[in-house]
C-alpha cells in the first residue's frame, strides 16, 4: 500500500517470474513426475479432445470463443493504458510484444491443461490449476506460484480500482465542482 512505484515495479517483477518461470515449469515437473512424454499424454487423451468437427456448431463456437478472446483488451484498465502511450508507433510496438509474449504462455496453460486431463480427468475443471500446483511443485515454489498469483489477482484489482478513481475524479467530480484544482 505505501510502497508506491517501487512496490509496483517487484509486483511486476514477481508476475514475470510467476508466469514465465513458475507455471511453465510446474508442466515440465508434472510430466517429469508422471514418467510420460507429451505424445503419450496426447495419445490418451479422447477424439474429442484431439479432433475438430467442422459442423456449423463448432465452427460457431470457435469464432465465438476467437472473439471473446480478442475482445478482452478493450476492457477499461486497457484502454486507459492504450492512451497513455506517446504515439501510434509506440503503442504498436506494446501491443505486437504483448502478442508474442501471450503466444509461449497460451501454449503454456495448454499444455498443463492436456497434462490435468491425462493426470486427474475427474477433477474439477475451475480449480484444475490449483491441483496442479498442489501436487506437482515443491513446497518452496509451490508457495512463490501461489504469492504470485496474489500478486497477479491484486494487480488486476489494483487496475479496476485505479481506473474508477481516475473516472471519478476526471469525468464526474471535475465537471460538478468545475473550481477545483488538480491537487483538491
């Protein structure tokens, strides 16, 4: 809370860590621990799992879970940080990173995702990565993963709340009490 921009950079730090180092790593552990490779786990896993039906259904949900997909960068905390880039070229460049960063990390979550089904099939979809976790890292990573996915879920908190107060100030308590000063 009063660690500032200091506090923000070692959260950011942690994500980082926690997202390319910790989860990758609890896939690789997870295949390790179970003496399997990844072609003997995508061999067991069922046709549907493996095959896609081009039927107007599937087609719909595809397209449907595509655009979901790339809608959720329109929501409020990003567009508020879209515009505060300095130009077009640099918010491009953001955003191009930002896509090639999202790739490996997609393939990550994909693959622990095959590993849960091969591993523990009767277990809850909603709280498959917990599980995972829990069984396939040591204590000690075990605990750094869960701090920062706090950390992560703080963050996004953090970003909602920002954003409203940003919104408040600017866009309603500027425009009833039009005296006011940036400090007030």
């Amino acid at each position: 809370l009063m660690g500032g921009l200091r506090a923000v950079a070692i959260t950011d730090v942690m994500q980082a860590i926690v997202f390319f180092v910790g989860i990758p790593l609890m896939a690789f552990l997870a295949l390790d621990k179970l003496g399997v490779s990844l072609t003997q786990v995508i061999d067991t896993l069922p046709d549907t799992h493996t095959s896609f039906d081009p039927s107007l259904n599937n087609v719909i949900l595809l397209i449907s879970i595509v655009l979901i997909y790339v809608s959720r960068g329109t929501d409020v905390p990003f567009i508020q940080r879209y515009l505060m880039a300095n130009n077009e070229t640099q918010l491009r460049n953001a955003l191009r990173d930002c896509f090639y960063i999202a790739l490996p990390f997609a393939l990550v979550v994909t693959l622990i995702g095959l590993i849960a089904k091969f591993a523990a099939p009767d277990v809850n979809p909603n709280t498959i990565l917990y599980y995972m976790i829990d069984i396939y890292l040591p204590i000690g990573l075990k605990g750094f993963v869960v701090a920062g996915l706090l950390a992560v879920i703080m963050s996004t908190a953090d970003s909602w709340l920002n954003t409203a107060s940003v919104i408040f100030a600017h866009d309603i308590i500027s425009k009833l009490f039009h005296k006011l000063s940036q400090k007030h």
